[in-house]
C-alpha cells in the first residue's frame, strides 16, 4: 500500500458524526431557518476528495441516520444524499480542480437539488409544502462550503 | 479500493452507476415500506434507541446548566418560590373544593347515581429533550417512552393546556407531535357558544387557525377554545387555545379565525403523559369506531388533514 493510497476514513466517520450533531443542536427559531445542512455538506466534501472512501454506502447511511434524527420517512434522506453523492462522485476530478468560489457555487446547486430532491419525497408522502423557508438553507450551505473544505482539507493529504 | 492505477481506478467509477442504481432502490423500497404497510417498526423502534444516546449528549449542555442553576439556587429565592408555590397550592385547593361540588351537582344533573371520577387516571411526568427535529416542523423528543408505557396517539399536556399526541414511541424516548405542527388538526369547541370546529397548526408556536368556520359564525376574540371529545385521541373538556383575532370578509364564505395556543409551547420543558378512564363520557371515543382499521390508519392525527 503507497502513501498515496491512504483513505481517510477515521477523519471521514468523525466529521460526519460532528456534523450530524451539528444538525440536531438547538438554535434559536431565526437561527434554525438557515442552518446548513451540515451533514450533507460533509458528505458532498468526502465524495468529491476522496470518492473511493466510502463510496455510495457511506451517504446511503449518513441519509438514514438524518431520516431516523429528523422523523422522516425512512429513505428519504437516503435516496437524496445517494443521488447527491452520485453526482458528485461522477464528477468529482472536474470539482476538485475548480477554484474556490466556484466549488462553493457547485455546493449552492447540489444542496439546492437535495433540498428539491426530499421536497417532491415529502410531497408524494403526504406531507406539507407550504414551507418556502426550506430553499433559505441551500444558500448559507453554499457560503460555509469554504470554510467547510478548508477545515476538513487539513484532516488528510489531498490529492 | 487500493487501485492505485488507472484500469482501477477506471473500474471503480464504472461500477457507481450499478451501486447507485441499488442504493436508490433500497430507499426507494423502504420508502414504500415505511409509508404504506408500517411494516418497520420494529425498525424503526431499533433506530430510535440507537439514536438516544446522541440526543441525550446533545441535550446534556443546556441539562447541565439547569443543573447548574439549580444548584446556584440561593437560599431566598428558593424561599421565595417555595411561598408562591404554597400560596398557588392553597389557591388550587381551595377551587378543588369549589370543583368537588360542582362534579356532583352535574352528576345530579345527569341523573348519575354517583359522582363520576376524574377523567384522567394516570398521569407520567416527562422531560423535552433539547434536540431539534427537522426545522419546519412542530416535534419534540421526550425522554419517556414505551418501556414506560406510553403509547402511539397518547395525549401530552403541558401546564396551560393541551400540547400535542406521541407520534412514534422508542423504548426510552418517543417523538411528539405538537398541535402547533401544520399536519396536527384538534377538534375543539368554543366554551362559550358551543360551537364545534378545527384547530389547525401553522407551523408556528405562536399560532394556530380555525380555517372551516363560516363567515357569521358564533365566534370572538378571546373565546377559549377546549377540546371537543371528538376525533378518538383527546378527552373533552381541555383547554386548547384563546382566540387572537377574528377576520370576517363579507367577500369570503369563510372566516380568518387564528388562536395562541395556552400551553407554553417553546418554552415548557416539563409535560405529562395522560392516560385515561375508558368509558368515561368525557374520554376520547374508542379508537377503532372512529378511525380505520389499525392497519389502514397511517396518519397519527386526529383529524387528517388531506395532503396538499
């Protein structure tokens, strides 16, 4: 095994329980409209820097564990965060060479088709949609994704 | 995985469209399993307790510094509460007694050979969790649950009123809907008039709406609203909420009705799990005359609302 071919799984399963910790923590109801979706922040990050890690299995139980914290319907956050990580995946050589300001824009759109993804989920389920706060979160996801990258850049040898 | 050359890594990429396609198709069936036939609850009971030792760690700061103030309490302000409670208590009693007559002057009324007991039979203290469900929705966690005995559909009051029904038990804690949820509808009345309708959540602790009254209908600010007795999941008789404003358009067939629900909502972390007499005339109606078989039942509200 070369040094290069390292995963970094341990830094990969503790920022995603960070996160996933992040996203249950009380705020204050202005606060909690523009939360960012942490967790699937952390996610988008692992699969376009090191894909091979966790492949789809890891944002398959990452979606779970949201579903199961946030009382929906089992799968729901699953089939996003897979179809996300999917994506990302798939292109992840041509996002990782782009510079900053434009990953952030790429990480606006992804959590915007997340955000669009669990919508028409909670609509075939039943569930109301009166809610248009719901597509405030996609933007300060988009905003924190520097900060996000660059913290979790130090935590393994980018590639 | 350890494919440090191009044919690897070639391969590995290839195979993500299989694996996704799996993925995709194992969410989508327990999706459809979750939704349909309720068949993953045992799961769905495995989960949650997987998942209380997060919440309980999440919870444990704000835990600690309530512990904390408790124990910073000084001596005279515990003495000070102590007072306001005796004085609150005596007030109480004092009205118990006034109720205790009342109770049998109505079963007098209703030609009833005795006094009938309180509706309510037993009652189980709970805590709220500080952990945030999802952002738009109107839930909480609270730390009893079905090795306590509670149960799908229980009534959770707070101490102002009524606040809202378990939605889904685990074994140490269980989810709870609050009425201020936009899926929620309570069947209430107006104490005043009588008149009959639904409370409907808004997705707002402050707020909730009357949308199904006509235009000249009984209703003003301030009537307070209890709970009807109707629906099979709340007893009759419990405060709700106070109306806040009454909108009538002579335009509209409906009146804009809203109210603030009594119960602290945001602010109570302290309910109490209620369990009823059956059979009491003031007890919700058995289950199975009002809703579908327990197998076709899917929404936990009283009243579903239909989808939109």
């Amino acid at each position: 095994m070369n040094a290069r071919a390292v995963e970094p799984r341990a830094a990969m399963l503790f920022s995603s329980f960070v996160a996933l910790i992040f996203q249950v923590v009380p705020l204050p109801a202005g606060l909690s409209i523009v939360r960012p979706a942490f967790l699937v922040i952390v996610v988008l990050y692992w699969s376009i820097s090191a894909p091979r890690a966790g492949g789809l299995f890891f944002p398959f139980l990452c979606g779970l564990a949201l579903d199961v914290f946030q009382g929906a319907v089992l799968g729901e956050h699953g089939l996003a965060l897979v179809t996300v990580a999917f994506l990302a995946i798939r292109f992840h050589l041509l996002i990782r060479n782009k510079p900053l300001f434009e990953q952030a824009l790429i990480a606006f759109a992804a959590l915007a088709f997340y955000e669009f993804i669990v919508w028409c989920i909670d609509g075939f389920s039943g569930h109301t949609l009166n809610a248009g706060l719901r597509w405030l979160h996609p933007i300060t996801g988009g905003l924190l994704w520097p900060v996000v990258s660059g913290v979790l850049a130090r935590t393994h040898r980018p590639r | 995985m350890f494919g440090g050359t191009g044919r690897a890594v070639q391969s590995r990429v290839a195979a993500t469209g299989l694996s996704f396609t799996f993925y995709a198709t194992l969410a989508v069936i327990l999706m459809f399993l979750d939704q349909r036939g309720h068949w993953l609850d045992y799961a769905r009971y495995g989960l949650s307790a997987a998942a209380y030792p997060v919440q309980l760690a999440v919870n444990s700061p704000s835990a600690a510094w309530h512990w904390l103030r408790g124990i910073a309490a000084t001596r005279a302000t515990l003495q000070q509460e102590n007072s306001a409670l005796r004085a609150e208590n005596r007030a109480l009693e004092l009205r118990t007694l006034r109720i205790e007559a009342l109770e049998s002057e109505n079963a007098k009324l209703r030609a009833l050979a005795a006094a009938l007991p309180d509706v309510a039979q037993k009652w189980l203290p709970a805590e709220v969790l500080n952990v945030e469900l999802s952002t738009l929705r109107q839930r909480v966690v609270i730390n009893k649950g079905a090795s306590s005995g509670v149960f799908k559909g229980q009534a959770v009051l707070a101490s102002g009123g009524l606040m809202g029904q378990v939605m889904r038990t685990g074994p140490w804690s269980s989810e709870v809907i609050l009425i201020t949820d936009p899926e929620h509808a309570v069947p209430v009345q107006v104490l005043r008039s009588g008149l009959r309708t639904i409370a409907v959540g808004q997705g707002n602790s402050g707020v909730m709406t009357l949308p199904y009254l006509p235009v000249n209908s009984d209703i003003k600010v301030d009537d307070l609203l209890v709970t009807s007795g109707l629906g099979g999941v709340f007893p009759a008789g419990y405060p709700v909420a106070r109306v806040t404003d009454v909108g009538r358009d002579p335009g509209q067939p409906l009146a804009q009705v809203h109210a603030q629900p009594l119960a602290a909502i945001d602010r109570d972390r302290e309910v109490s799990l209620v369990w009823f007499m059956p059979g009491h005339p003031a007890a919700p109606a058995p289950l199975e005359e009002v809703a579908p078989p327990p197998g076709l039942a899917s929404a936990p509200q009283a009243v579903p609302t239909e989808p939109k």
